[in-house]
C-alpha cells in the first residue's frame, strides 16, 4: 500500500511503526516544517468502503476540535483520489500496556489516571465519545506526557442514533469489532456497547474504570479468556473488586464500573476524586520499621498467598454464579420452557430451590446466590423472604470468610433493610449498627456512609430524631469527602437530614435541600431512577408541610406513577406513596378522595407486611381520621383502636404516633359523646408530645387547638383560652404559613370563643 521513501503531498514517509484494524500508521517527515509526524492511512480495501472512508473523514473531523495537551494533535487531513491520510503529532514512548507489564510506582500511575480523565474531560466537554479507551490507545511519550490516541471510532454523542445489533465480525490483529455493529474493544467494553446498545460520556467513564483496574491490578476485569466469553461478561459488567490497592482508588473503580450508567461519575466528578488523592500526604516510615523488615516481608508474602488464594475463589465463584443464572434465566425462555408464561416470582422460587439442590456442596457459590436472590426478594417487598434467604447467606459467608471480614456489608445492609420492612426494627437496627461498626473498622468510608445512612433512615422512621441526626450528618460528610458535595450520592444521603428537619417542624429548611437533591439526582440519573421518585415524594411532604398543596399534589402524583410503572400496584413503597398523596387530599379537605387512595394503601399493606405491621396500623389511623373527618365516627372507631393497639405493641406507648391516634380518637368518642373518655385520651396524648420533645413542634399546636376547641365545646372557657395561648405560641414560633391544617384548627378554636369570655390572653 505505501513504501518507505514514497512521498505524499509534503510528507516523506521514513519506516512503518505499526498496522491497525483499518489501515497502516507511519513515521514520516513533513518536509515543509522539518516535522517528524505520524501518518495513519486507511487500507485499500477500506478505502473502497464508503463506510470506512466516512469514519476516517470522523476521525479527522473530532481530532481537528480536540486540542489538548492529552490527546494526539491532528497536524493535516490529507484527501487524494488514491489514499486518505490523517498526519498526526508523533509521540516518542510506550503503549500503557507495556509500561503496565514493566511496571510503574504509583505516583506514575496516578498521573496516567489523571491524564486520561482530563482528555475524557475535553472530549465529553464537545459531546465526543471515545468508545475504544483501552491501554493500547493511551501512550506515555518520553517526557511523561499521557496521550490518548486513535478516535477512529469515536463519535460525538448527538450523532449516536443507530441501533448496532450483535458483534459483525473481529478484526484478527485486535479484536475490534466493525463499525457499525457493536463497537469497541471487548475486553475494555461497557455494558451497553456489548449489549450493542448506543455509547455515551458514561461508557467512556466505564471503560475509564476497567482501564484504572488493570493499571492498578496489572491484570484485565474481564479476564483473558475466550471472547466470546469475554463478551458475555462486559454485557453484565462483570467486574471483580480490586484487592490490595489503594481504597479510595478502589472505591473509584467500583462506581465507574457500576451497570447502571446514570450512577457512573463523570469526567470531572473522577478527576475531583482523583485530585483528591493526589492531595493527601504521603505515608513516611518511621525509622524503627528497619527493624522488622524481615517480619514485615514474611507477614506480606502471607497476605499475598492469602489474597491469591481469594481472588481465585471469587473468580471461580462469580463464574459459577453467572453459570447458574444463566441456566435459571434459560429455563424461564419461552423458547425452551414448556409454559411460557412464567412470573418473576415464580422464576425465583424455582432458582431458590434449585441452589439449595444444586449448590449444597459449594458453600461460597451458595451463599453468593442466596445474596443475590434476597436482595431481589427485598426490592419486590416480599421483606419475610428476602430475610429468610438473607440470613442464610450471612450464616454460609461468616463459616467461609469469618465475623469481622468487610465482604459482610453488603449483606448487612440488605438483611437490616429487610427486617425494617417486615417491622422487626430491633433486629434492623442491631444488623445495621453493626454494619457501621464494621465498616468503620476496616476504614471503608464509602460503606461506612451507606451503613449510617440506613441507620439513620430507620431511627427517623421512628422519631428517635436526637440519635437520627448525627449520624445523618456523619453520612453527609464521609459521602462530601469521597465523592464531593455534587454527587448523586452525596445528594441522596442528605435525605435524611431533610426529613429530620420535617419531622421537627421544620419543612422550610428541609425544603431547599430537598429540591438541590432532586435536581443533582435528576441530572445525573434521569427523571425516572427509583431514587428520584423516592426524592419527588420527600420533596412533596416538604411543600405539603409549607401549605403548598398544589405542588405537593402534582409530585406525589409523579412519585406515585413512578412506583406503580417500576414496582406494581401491590408493592408496599407504593403503598407509602399513595397514603402520602392521601394525607395531601386530607390537607385540602378532600376527605371522600384521601378515603379511597387510604383503602388501597391499607388493603396493600396488609397483603404485603401483615396487620400487626407498625406501617398497616398508621396506614389504618389515616384512615380512620378521613372516615371521622366525614362524621363517620363509629365506622372510624374500631379501625383507630386496633391501630392504638398495634402501635403501642410496636413502638410503646410513649411514641408520638401513639399520641396523633389518641387526638383523632379522642375526637371520634367526643363526637360520640363519651366525653370523659375523650378529655382522657387528648391529655394523654398532650403528655406524650410534651414528653418526648415535641412542645415546640407544629403537630403540638394542632392538639393543644384542638383540645381546646373541646373545653369550648364542654362550655369550660378558661380552660380552653389557657390551651389556645399556648397553641397560639407554638404555630407562633413556626415558618408555617395561613393555609396550614395546625393554623387552620387554631383559628376554628378561636372562632369559638365567646366575647368578653375574658379570653384576651389569646392574641386574635
């Protein structure tokens, strides 16, 4: 095709450095400059391809708009009737493959890392997406510069709209596939390029993370097996966790290998954490450690046998975990099983039963599974089979790995969220206490911010605000230090401190930080990701709490249509959703509406949780108050009193939920007229809330206005003048605004009182 000392246009081509999928690359000499340059021409045979000329003419055109110091200058395009040619800076190094296998300290390493993300920076800042990031297209030139070559796949991501399908063919010198069909390299392919689905700025990033793995780990995620094989991984993003590295390097690793794209940090997220890493100070030896070298070198070849030999077990068991997944999937394929209508619960119970039969005599396969089938049992609200599987799997992984190894936390996790669905909240929290217990100790940041956070959820579930809060606030700082203040993830860790402020009475300090979350997890997840819905529902009780019905209205709605579209009618988090919306109704005075969306809550929760479950009872109370709110006392009743009972069982009976079923009863046996028992029941709720805190928050206000509208009622107007002083002060003290429900009972109280009842102490 070309020969040396063949000259075309100003460029004498001087010795050939290489051959490539498309065509041949050479060093030339630019006569005009006295440049050395390299010369990528395209194949004859590609030449004649349409197709192939068009994604040269591509690359040319991206390499032209990309100018940064980490990534190959484009100098000239040159077109001819015979040859298309790209001239390109020459740079003098070393693949990064090759430096990987010869080694490099980590302060080298570390500088690789951030070259490549700053030229990922520059190209997704063009909409360009790379698609082919691999070690052999990033060089080290000579002067310790990190370049990233050949965009000859690359293409601006608003022109990504074809739908490639199933991998062509293979080039036989590197296995790239052809453009046009699935396209990248597949030991260093998202998940999404493998499925043959469109490539984004988050594939790139993924692809950034199996490059970080084998620059760290000097090995490839996906392995070196066949391609085929290979392939079947990247689809899945089978990465394996890198061991004996650095573990902020780690935990970077691991979230840009995540399956789910909106979950990747992006260029710039990678490089503040990595900017990060180069910041910290370097560990110094003290002098004394030259006295226990020896030890030291005998107790590292240890560890070092000791994490081979985990590596190989973990390896061999996510093969034989993908195998037998396969296998169950396969099995549930219409075109091989004899009844093709099969549910999702159906093919887990089937998977369940056969890993008991199958795995019996391979505990980590087993136990891996098991996790695998429990969490999944746990995100279809089935919480009594999810824990079942979950605590098995703990007790298997404990036998193999012992009490105290950090593999346990995902398992924790996931066992402590399960036993907070089923309502057994002491275990919940014993699981997840130790969970941050053991993160803590192995110096896991990122686990250990997960672990608070669930923590922290389930104490503000059952207003124990003053232990909630400072673990919410260690979860927000171990997520800001990690991964910044801008994450997804930082954005919904800080949930749980808005929801403390709510439950404080304080929903316009929850409010704003509440809709900065919503907006970082909406640009960086998408309007449907299950943790923005959870956010959009938040988000509304914040502004129903503010008398912002309307808004609230509409985001419980998109909540709501968000979790019936992911997870079913039936499923309990729907459930929550639609009691929540109901509560909204009941704000505007749309009792006959809330009573509706009330029963299909109830009627959901008691299939899915039981009904002795603490969420059924206060599902059952919202009920009975929009029954009573309606005049129907006696149908409202009995459901109040079986819920006082469930709640005392549950949470005692000093808990504020206790308390707001006393006031609604209270009221229901009022209008019944059974007086005496009423006055009992509404100070006896008065005493909780005093007790536990609660005399400055707004819901306190509510009962002391309404147990003053009592006495009025009772014709006891120095009594009720007292109580609507002190309702007046606690509203007083709050940001809540007229239209509130607590605002509009003191005013309906005060309404009440008789002039020149001497009730003057009650400002008007």
């Amino acid at each position: 095709m070309l020969a040396e000392g063949q000259v075309v246009g100003p460029i004498r081509l001087i010795g050939r450095l290489g051959v490539g999928g498309m065509g041949e690359v050479w060093e030339g000499l630019d006569e005009r400059l006295g440049r050395r340059v390299a010369v990528k021409a395209i194949r004859r045979s590609a030449d004649e391809d349409p197709l192939a000329r068009a994604r040269f003419a591509r690359e040319a055109r991206i390499l032209s708009s990309l100018e940064h110091p980490h990534v190959c200058r484009l100098y000239e395009y040159l077109h001819t009737d015979a040859l298309d040619l790209l001239v390109l800076e020459l740079v003098h190094g070393r693949p990064l493959g090759w430096a990987i296998a010869e080694g490099l300290t980590a302060a080298q390493k570390l500088g690789v890392a951030l070259g490549v993300g700053r030229a990922l920076l520059a190209a997704h800042a063009l909409s360009v997406v790379h698609r082919d990031l691999k070690p052999e297209n990033v060089m080290l030139a000579e002067d310790g510069t990190v370049k990233v070559l050949d965009f000859g796949i690359a293409r601006r991501s608003v022109d990504l709209g074809e739908s490639p399908s199933g991998v062509e063919g293979e080039d036989a010198a590197d296995g790239l596939t052809l453009a046009g069909r699935i396209a990248g390299t597949p030991r260093y392919m998202s998940p999404e390029q493998a499925r043959g689905e469109p490539a984004t700025a988050a594939s790139d990033m993924f692809c950034f993370g199996l490059l970080l793995f084998e620059l760290y780990t000097s090995r490839s995620a996906y392995g070196d097996g066949p391609l085929t094989e290979v392939l079947a991984r990247a689809q899945w993003g089978d990465v394996p966790a890198p061991v004996g590295i650095d573990r902020a390097i780690a935990a970077l690793i691991a979230d840009l290998t995540r399956l789910e794209p909106s979950g990747r940090p992006t260029a710039q997220q990678a490089l503040e954490r990595l900017g990060a890493i180069e910041k910290r100070p370097l560990r110094r030896l003290k002098a004394a450690a030259a006295i226990v070298v020896a030890t030291s070198l005998i107790a590292g070849m240890a560890l070092s046998l000791v994490g081979l030999a985990r590596a190989r077990r973990e390896a061999v068991t996510a093969q034989a975990t993908t195998d037998f997944l396969v296998r169950l999937f396969q099995a549930s394929d219409p075109q091989e099983a004899p009844t093709p209508e099969i549910r999702a619960r159906e093919v887990l119970a089937r998977g369940v039963a056969r890993l008991r039969d199958e795995l019996k005599d391979q505990p980590a396969i087993r136990a891996r599974l098991l996790a695998v089938l429990g969490g999944i049992h746990g995100n279809l609200g089935l919480y009594r089979e999810a824990e079942d599987l979950l605590e098995e799997a703990l007790t298997v992984e404990e036998r193999l790995v012992g009490p105290d190894d950090p593999s346990l936390l995902p398992l924790l996790g996931s066992q402590g969220n399960a036993l907070s669905g089923l309502g057994e909240l002491d275990r919940a929290e014993t699981t997840l206490r130790r969970a941050v217990e053991l993160a803590h100790r192995a110096e896991l940041p990122a686990e250990e911010a997960t672990a608070l956070n669930r923590l922290a959820a389930l104490l503000v579930g059952q207003r124990r605000l003053d232990e909630a809060e400072p673990l919410a606030l260690r979860a927000v700082a171990l997520r800001e230090a990690s991964v910044g203040p801008d994450d997804p993830l930082t954005a919904e860790t800080s949930v749980n401190l808005a929801l403390v402020e709510i439950d404080r009475g304080h929903p316009e300090l929850a409010e704003p930080r509440l809709a900065r979350a919503l907006a970082t997890l909406e640009e960086h997840r998408g309007p449907d990701h299950p943790s923005v819905a959870a956010v959009v529902n938040n988000l509304a009780t914040a502004r129903n709490a503010l008398a912002r019905f309307a808004e609230a209205e509409a985001l419980y709605r998109r909540a709501l249509d968000s979790g019936v579209r992911r997870l079913g009618a039936e499923h309990p988090e729907v459930a929550v959703m639609r009691n929540d919306l109901a509560v909204s109704l009941v704000a505007q005075d749309r009792f006959a509406e809330a009573e509706v969306e009330y029963r299909r809550a109830l009627a959901t929760a008691e299939r899915a949780l039981g009904a002795t479950h603490p969420m059924t009872a206060i599902f059952a109370a919202n009920l009975g108050e929009a029954l009573d709110l309606q005049g129907r006392a006696v149908e409202a009743e009995p459901i109040l009193r079986h819920a006082l009972t469930t709640l005392r069982a549950v949470f005692g009976a000093d808990h504020p939920a206790v308390a707001e079923v006393l006031r609604v009863l209270g009221r229901s046996c009022a209008s019944l007229g059974r007086r005496d028992e009423a006055e009992r029941m509404l100070r006896d709720a008065v005493r909780i809330r005093e007790a536990t805190g609660d005399a400055a928050h707004p819901d306190f206000g509510r009962l002391l206005a309404e147990l003053g509208a009592f006495y009025l009622d009772a014709g006891r107007v120095g009594e009720a003048s007292v109580l609507l002083a002190r309702a007046e002060a606690v509203l007083g003290q709050s940001a809540l605004p007229e239209g509130h429900p607590a605002r509009r009972a003191l005013a309906a109280a005060r309404s009440k009182l008789p002039a020149g009842s001497g009730a003057e102490t009650v400002r008007r």
